[in-house]
C-alpha cells in the first residue's frame, strides 16, 4: 500500500459519532430480525459508503454464522470494527444493541409486574399464544439453505441431527447446548477433515458447562443462562428459547409459562437482535438490574470474538473443521428452534389462546406475512377478549 493510499484510507474512515450514529440508527429501526439486520448493514457499509467490499462483508456475514450466538449482532460489531478499530466496535457494537434493550426493558416493566393493568394481561396473552408460530416460520426458512450446504453423503446425517434437536428442545431444554455440541462433534468426526481440534470441539465446552452448577444466588444464576444464550448456543434467535424456558419457568421460577410467552413476543416486536429476549428474562429475575447483567452477559462473548479474532474471519470461512462442525451444529439449532414450538404451545391455558395460535400459523404460513405485524394482530386480539371479559391466563 502507497503512503498515498494509506493516508486517503484513513481520511474517508468515519469518525466515532458516525459510527455512533449509524449503529444506532440501525439499531432503532432494525425490526424483523437478523435478515433486516443484514440488509441494513449491507446497504450502510458496502453500498452507501463503501467502507467495505461485497466479497470482505459475505466474508464476515459466512464467518459469523459459524460462531456460536447472536451472527448478525457479530457482523454488526465486526463491520464497526473494520471501519474504526476496536473502539468502533466497541462504540457501534453498544449504538446497535442500546435502543432494543431499553426498549425491551420498559416493556417488561409493563407487561412482567405482579399486577399489570387487564388490556396489558390480554394483549401480552394474545401475542404470546402466536409465538410457537413464529417460531415454526424461523425454523422452516432456515431449512432450504442448510440442506443445500449438505452434501448428498451426509443428507442421511442431516436429518438425524435435524430430529435430535427438535427432541431436545421440546423435552430437555436446559442440556440442548450439550446436543447441539455433540451433533457438531459428531459430525466433524464423521467427515474428517483433520483431526487436530476435533476432540476440542465438543470437549471444551464442558467445564464451562460445569460452572452452571457451582455456586448460588440469582445473580450469579442469571448470569450463567445468559450465558449459555451467548456462548453456547449456535443458530442465535429462536435456538435459545427452549434454552431459557427451561431455567426461567421450569428451574429457577422467575416467571410463569404465560410471562415467558409474553417475554419472546416483546423480544420479536422490539427493533436489534432477538437474544434480547434474554434481557426480558433477568428483568424477570431481579428486575432492571438483572436485565442489565443478562444483556451484558449474552453479549460480551460477540465483542470478544470479534476483537480477538476478527483478523482471521477471512480464513475461519474455509476452515474445513469449524465447516464440518457447523454441518451437525446447524440443522441441529434448525431442529431446535422448531422443536421449542412444543414447549411454547403447551405453555398455554385457555381455548381462545389456541385459535390464536391457529390463525397466527395461517398468516405466517401460508399468507407469509410479516412476524411484527402478526404478533401485533394476536396482541390485539387478546386485548379485545380482556375488555369483553375474556378468561385470561393466571
């Protein structure tokens, strides 16, 4: 590079408050997940400003769906830092996640209190009965792109690791990372690619794993589901609910099955990523103060991958080994996050709850529209079975 081009590269990187800005823009209006995040960041840094190249940003994008947690928060984090170095990412990592979370919180001040007003009980029961939906349009859309990755050797294997994750999530969600550890390490070890880091792959984990049960206290407990959700998880969004289902409701009681319904909806209508949902779960805990601690919890093992490791994204996207885990890990989470569709639907209570989830399955289904504008529709719905003295969940 020329002292030339050098000094013309360093005069268009934006500054921290440009960052700051459109981070957070993006942040703000981010609604419909990790596509929307995509395609937002996409337009920003390779279209508009040009800060990256088409190729270098697929990278990234194909590098981070191979990290365990949130893959479009890790983009977003990565591009930040390809624009200004660690204190971009840093600062654009915070604008991005920021507007969500205080968003999220507010809204389970509202709708997680002891006593919430009756329209607020009926309108977090109506979109809480249209979640399992939801989560059965994540999955599926997520099916067409993992079989085609499959080679036709290892289809047979596809669909196994496919069914062990749905058999997880919708029977032992507290050990799905576990399942989805050994699905990858299954078949990294099938294809063989190398066999140095195979045995790492699904053995590393395991003390972390143990930490889980060290020690007491909500704090320290809230901290370790968030951490499962961030660290642990491969397939980000919706494999992470069967994870804190099973801890919230089932383990720790933070909140009944009806209020963890009503948590992945707020974490689905709110703009940034959906692992926020976690932020619903520690407010849920220990009110803001646990929100807080979930959120940073979940998130800092995305900051730490990309300011340790963002140098060699390039070449994590040809690296057989992290391909080939990948290859049992992801149609696993697949399997996963449909799988979390039973739990959630057995979570609710009353009849009208389950036309509400029938209705929600047609939009989303077969009419395909958007998940914010059917989740708003359901929140309507059970708004106007309160007023007209509905039964509503206890």
């Amino acid at each position: 590079m020329t002292p030339q081009t050098h000094t013309a590269e360093v005069a268009a990187r934006p500054g921290l408050l440009t960052v700051v800005r459109e981070w957070g823009r993006i942040g703000c209006v981010g609604f419909g997940g990790p596509p929307t995040h995509i395609r937002l960041l996409r337009d920003l840094c390779v279209q508009r400003r040009q800060w990256l190249d088409a190729a270098e940003f697929e990278d990234a994008l194909a590098a981070c769906n191979l990290l365990p947690g949130p893959a479009s928060t890790q983009l977003a984090i990565f591009c930040a830092w390809r624009v200004r170095g660690s204190r971009g990412a840093l600062a654009g990592g915070a604008a991005f996640i920021l507007p969500g979370l205080v968003l999220i919180l507010a809204l389970a001040a509202l709708f997680l209190s002891g006593s919430p007003p009756l329209w607020v009980k009926g309108a977090g029961a109506g979109a809480g009965a249209a979640v399992a939906a939801v989560a059965v349009q994540a999955g599926g859309g997520l099916i067409p792109a993992s079989w085609h990755r499959a080679q036709d050797a290892s289809r047979a294997r596809w669909l196994v690791w496919l069914a062990a994750g749905a058999a997880a999530a919708a029977s032992i969600g507290p050990w799905l990372v576990l399942v989805l550890l050994g699905c990858g390490a299954a078949e990294l070890a099938a294809q063989r690619p190398g066999r140095d880091g195979a045995a790492a792959a699904g053995v590393a984990p395991v003390p972390l794993l143990a930490v889980g049960a060290i020690g007491g206290g909500v704090a320290l407990s809230v901290a370790w589901v968030a951490f499962k959700v961030g660290a642990l998880s491969y397939g980000g969004g919706f494999v992470i609910i069967p994870l804190m289902q099973a801890d919230a409701v089932g383990h720790y009681h933070w909140m009944t099955g009806g209020q963890f319904l009503n948590a992945v909806a707020l974490g689905q209508i709110t703009p940034g990523p959906v692992v926020q949902t976690v932020a619903a779960v520690g407010y849920a805990a220990a009110g803001v103060a646990g929100g807080l601690l979930a959120a940073f919890v979940a998130f800092s093992p995305s900051f730490a991958f990309v300011l340790l490791g963002a140098r060699h994204f390039g070449r994590l996207r040809g690296d057989q080994r992290a391909g080939a885990f990948l290859g049992g890990a992801g149609p696993a989470a697949i399997g996963a996050i449909l799988g979390s569709a039973i739990p959630l639907a057995r979570a609710l209570t009353e009849p009208w709850q389950f036309a509400v989830l029938a209705a929600a399955a047609i939009v989303l289904l077969l009419l395909r529209r958007g998940v914010v504008l059917t989740l708003l529709a359901a929140g309507t719905a059970g708004l106007l079975v309160a007023v007209a003295g509905g039964p509503l969940p206890h």
